[in-house]
C-alpha cells in the first residue's frame, strides 16, 4: 500500500526520532512540505542520561516521550511507528513494515548500536546501553547479581556476583563504573545481611591510554583518580580478549571473573548504508557531502550518528546541529530559495558525570570539576530534557537521592533470563 | 544448603512481599524471633494503582519499592529473592530455588493471580493486571492498537484496533475502562493523522448484575452512568464465552471485534495451598482458623488474598489486617504470651475511580462521589503510597496530567510480541 499526500508538497520522510531526526522536524515545523517521521520505537529517548535508568536512579520513563506527543501540533507532520526495511532510490520510496512510503527527500537519521569489533557472540554475556530496552536489562542485572550474591553457596560465587565490569572508557563507561560504585558502595549498604556490597568490585577496562580520551589531560586524569576515590579499578592500556557470562579475558593481566558486565565500547551504524548502497566507515556510518547529503544522490542526507563527518563527535548536540542543517537546506530548496553554505559544526564542549559528587566539564577554555563541575551538568541534563514534567521529576528525583542516598527506580524486571 | 539462624529463637518464614507480608514483617519488628522473607520479585507493588501503570498515566517505580529498601532498618529480618516451590511441614522447611529454609512459624501470604474460570487458553489474549509486568504488557498492547490502527489497510481493521474490551466490573475493570477512555479521549486526541482516537470503543463487560457489585445500588449505578458520560459502554448481565486476538465473544450478543482485551474477572490463589496439602476453596484460596491459622498446622498461617476467611473482601487493608494479626500473634507466642481474641475483619469502605473527574467512596455510612470523591481517592492512595518521594512524584505527575491532559508514561516496550 503506498501512503502518501495528495498535495504537490515535497514529500519529506525522517528515518529516527532521535535528536537529529526531531531536530530536521522541527527545522521543517513552517515550510510547504509534507513530512512522514518513521521509528520503530514510539518515544524519543535521552540517551546521555540512560545510564541512569541502568543504574536505578530515573525511570524509563522520566527520560523518554512519545514522538507523536514532542510533535502533535506540527501539522504538516505524521508518525508512523514500523521498522524500516529497505530504501529504493530508483523508485523513491521508503519500506516501514507493510508500508511504502514515497519520497522527494529523504533524512537518515537512524543512529548506531553497540559492537563487538567482530564478537557479537560476546552481546549475551556484556549489553550495550543504547536504547531503554537495555538499560532496563542492565538494571535487571545488576541488581540481580546482589541477589544471588546474597543467597550464594561459596565465596567464589559470591565475589563473582560483586564483581561488576565496564568496557570502554568514553563519557557512558565512566558514568556507568561511577554510578555503580554509587549504588554498591552506598545506596546497598544496610540492604543485605550476609554480604557486605561496599565490598563489591568494579573495574573500568579502557584499551587507550587515558579514560575519556576527548578530553585534555588534566580533565581525563582527574576524572581517573575521582573514580579511583569512589572505588572503582581503572585498567588502561588494557583490551578486552573475550566475554563470557562468568567474566572477561584481557590481553594484560589475569582474566577478571565478573557475573556483571556491560559494553560501553564500541557502536556500529545501523544498515542504512546498505538500504541505499552507499560508501560508509568501518563502523557502517555513510560518507557525506559537505552539506550532509549522501555522494550522488542530492535528495538523500544522513545525520547524527549515522553520519561519518570528520571532527564531528557521535554526541547529542553534534546530532542536532546537523538535523537542524539538513531541516534548513530542505526547507531553502521546497522554497526555491539558495542553498544554505556547508554544514559547520560548532562544538559547544564535554561533560562526564562521575557519582554523585563530581564531573568534568569543558566548554570551549572553561573548565569545571568536583562539585561545581557536577552541579553544572545536572542543570545542563535538566535544561535539555523534554517536557516540564520530566524536568521537574528528574530534578526531584536527584534532590531526592542526593539527600538520602536511595534511588528509586530498583525494580528487577521479570522477564530477565 | 540450609541457612538458618544460630540462636535459639524462634524463626518465622514469611511467604509473599505484599501487603499481608509487609504488615506480619512490620508487627513483628520488636519481637525476639528471626524472620526470612521470600519473594521471587524484588519488589512491593502497590496494586491498587496498577492500573494506573497500564494506562501510562505513571511509570512503575513509582507504585514499587525494594522490599529490602523498606525493611533494611528491621534487624531481626532478612530479605531473600527466590520462588518458593515447596514446603515440608513435618521437617519444617520451606524450598525456595536451591535454598532449603528451615522455620518455626510459617506465614504464607504469595497473593492470587488472574484466573480465567478453566479457560487458561485466553491468557495469551486477554493479559491480566497483578504485577508490574502485566501492566507494562497491557501499556504496550494498549498504546500498540493506536499505532496499527493509524497504518491499517482497511476499516474493519482500524475498528478492530481501536475496540478495548474490559471483562470484570469489579474496581479494576472500572478504574481501566475510565481510563482507558480518558486516553483515547483526550490524551491522544491530537496526535494522530489518519484516526482519530476519540472516535474508540471501549466496553466494559460484567457477569453479573451491575458493576462494583461490593457497593450499594445508588452508587453502583453512579457509576455506570459516569463511565457511560465518558463514553465506555457497560454491558451487564454478560459473560465471556471466548476469547482470542480478534475478540471476544459473548453469551448475550454478537461477537465484539477488539484488539486489546484486559482480563480483571476472576482470581486463583497461588499454589501454597497444595505445598501444604490444605484444604481450599474453588479459587485455591486457603480455608483457616479463626486466628488464621491452617487446620491441623497451628504454627502454619495463611494471610491476605491467598487466605478464605469468610465476609473479608480481597483488598490491601484486608491483608494489612491479616498480616498484624498474624504478626502480633506469633509475637505473643513467641514472649510466651496468651494468644490474643480470634482475627476480626474491620472494613473500612470502598472506593473507585472513574476517570479524572469521579469516583465512588463509601466509608461506613459516608458516602461520596463526583469531584469530590476523586479527590478523597486521590489523597487516600496517595497517603498509603510508601516512600516520601513516590507520594511527592505521583502527586506532581497526577496535577500535572490533571492540567495538561498528558500522561508521563507512553512508553511502548520493545519486547513486546
């Protein structure tokens, strides 16, 4: 069945309501074209604070919204929820489940997931933390690795249980390794009664030479013995050999035994380059011209992750910029009006959050760490998030938590295993 | 393995984290004994508001809480995550997975589930709503039938995907049928292109003569016409004759075509009855003593839905009670004390919401309904929530929809089908 608008508007279609896909939208909000979002998930999710859904602290909820409801009240707009299958440029036309979708430009924006470098036989044993889906799944098994520790047999079960890896040293593993050793080390402490979860072990495994290698030295250090204050093993200069659900291999030293492990090391573009058959990295992302269009075919353009520019990050505001771009330049050409100049990105900065305690901060020269550093992220998560009600339950949430050390969202969902 | 305490006191088992566990828990948190309480969740869920949940109007930690976070002070507790499959009264033990617990008090308090009259083939069709992951499943296949029915091929389909069948007029089936059609009413009115959500059918079918058949006449026919007002339609004097993804068929009428079908008619205990070899009702409920105790196993006892105790209804301050009771009395024993007067059930009211604009209260004589007795529901289920920061959440997120017309909590589950 082939929907599509009777008009003679320019049919738009987004694949991805992530920030660049709701970026192109809302770019598009006033001009004459008719666009049709496509996701296989109904909400947008603020991926920079799912780690704090894996970590019990937020609800899936408190960071994720319908797309349908961030964009009701542009009309020359409609969501369909289906799974793109396939793209044919000949024809122009988008397959989303059942559907054909015709179309006069077309956006990818369909982001990465995690990878293995060649191992997805390790993903049962180490997830990745892209979507609520897995945040949900790591949650459930962190949690679950106090419960069996509480209930297990032998000391080496047990130390198994409380020994917790994070692979990849990038902002998402070291807020992950910093808000594990938070939950450990503090919310647990008067929880269980034959183990002690303060003496539980997490080690953060970075195969570079420094944690956080987008930041300056001074920043990435810093960050390093802050983790290491709060009790969390910092192995550098060490790659992970193998994933096992009873521990990881690593080319320097001793294989760690570990019945928790979460992957926050590498991604791998979803299969748009293949739909459309065009030159992509090794990580699957596509090639682009300077205006984000894909090389020869004008009407198509990539953003996001799913975009390989050089010297621009996989990082949310990079995301938007770019669908912000890509919105303009189609909303210039329905007009017949100039082309906007080449894409330019502007990079606003860095921040990683690390506990409850401390963060690095980097904007532009301005440097921010410890507390202040913290403070500054927090307010800069809330200020991004979607909706006054998520604002302002996150907020309390956090002020919750701060002051009592408890977290609220410790639910062990059935469905794990 | 056998993990039992090493002093001489006297140990007590509980069987169940829910109200009736919670409350023999709390009233026995002073007394000279050493309690284990088994859950195969790790969680309390307060279940009057499920409902809530499977409407997207919270999310579910705000109506769930570690047990061990609520018990974590009570020192002669501990809490064990584990199923329970067995228990040995002539040893005195209870099988929970691979743990082996001995007791001298057993308190078996594991709750009823959904039962579907000797038709458990209609489970797969119509979810009931007795965990957090029922309510999560109804969430996702409720928010599901707008999304097909905005790509639907044909009428029949979209009409099939927008018809919600609720079976059961007691409290839940009244509160999901209000709420059900304040979403398609209201909430989703704008956003969608091709349907329009307000024009959904959602019927509401009860077995016997009139809906909340625990309330008097005036108000049971109160609401009726309020849930009428909001456009569900009540079918009384109707039972379901089948149930299966298309629909659900009826012994008076023809066939209703519906995607979405919620089960909230009947109830079958949990299988403690037969690890015990008790005598039961029909619903597998245990039939015990005037202390609650189990014929023939006077340190045996049975509390909240899963006990029969005649003319005490199957609502959280029944268990409550039941759970005190219990709690107190094992606490005289235990001090050597006289056992204290035979179980007396005082039933505080009933109440429902109908939506956001009604609801039935009844407390003794007093009764209300209207705005007013929404409101009373409001404060009093917030007021039993536990956790400052639930009642403070819930509360912001219900004026907040109250207002807006929103809910928080649209989130479609990818591992849905």
């Amino acid at each position: 069945m082939a929907v599509g608008s009777e008009t003679s508007r320019p049919r738009v279609i987004i694949v991805g309501g992530g920030f660049a896909g709701l970026a192109t939208a809302n770019a598009l909000a006033r001009a004459p074209v008719d666009i049709v979002l496509v996701d296989r998930q109904n909400h947008h999710c603020f991926q920079p604070l799912l780690y704090q859904v894996a970590t019990a602290a937020l609800s899936p909820a408190d960071i994720a919204w319908p797309i349908r409801a961030i964009l009701s009240r542009q009309e020359n707009l409609r969501v369909v929820m289906a799974r793109v299958t396939a793209v044919d440029t000949e024809a122009q036309t988008v397959q989303a489940d059942a559907l054909t979708l015709p179309y006069d430009y077309l956006v990818l924006a369909s982001g990465v997931t995690h990878a293995y470098f060649g191992h997805d036989e390790w993903e049962g044993a180490a997830p990745g933390l892209k979507q609520l889906e897995d945040a949900r799944e790591i949650r459930a098994r962190f949690l679950l690795a106090f419960e069996r520790a509480e209930v297990a047999e032998d000391e080496a079960a047990q130390r198994r249980h409380l020994t917790f890896v994070v692979v990849g040293g990038g902002p998402t593993g070291v807020e992950m390794a910093g808000a594990m050793a938070e939950v450990a080390h503090e919310t647990l402490r008067a929880d269980f009664r034959r183990i002690d979860p303060r003496r539980s072990r997490i080690v953060l495994i970075e195969a570079g030479p420094r944690i956080l290698p987008a930041l300056p030295d001074n920043l990435s250090n810093y960050a390093k013995s802050a983790l290491e204050r709060m009790g969390v093993e910092v192995m550098t200069h060490t790659r992970v050999t193998d994933c096992t659900r009873n521990g990881v291999a690593v080319d320097a030293g001793a294989p760690i035994e570990a019945s928790t492990i979460v992957w926050a090391a590498g991604v791998v573009a979803s299969p748009a380059a293949q739909w459309i058959g065009a030159a992509h990295d090794r990580a699957g992302r596509i090639t682009v011209n300077a205006d984000l269009s894909v090389p020869g075919h004008p009407n198509v353009f990539a953003a996001g992750d799913l975009a390989s520019v050089p010297n621009v990050p996989g990082i949310a505001p990079a995301a938007k910029q770019m669908g912000r771009y890509i919105g303009r330049l189609i909303a210039s050409r329905a007009k017949g009006q100039d082309a906007p100049k080449p894409f330019h990105y502007y990079h606003a900065g860095d921040l990683a959050a690390i506990g409850r305690r401390a963060a690095v901060v980097k904007i532009g020269r301005f440097e921010l760490t410890g507390f202040l550093g913290w403070m500054f992220w927090g307010v800069a998560h809330i200020y991004f998030l979607i909706g006054l009600r998520n604002r302002f339950v996150v907020a309390i949430t956090w002020l919750w938590s701060w002051l009592t050390f408890r977290r609220g969202a410790r639910l062990i969902s059935a469905d794990e295993e």
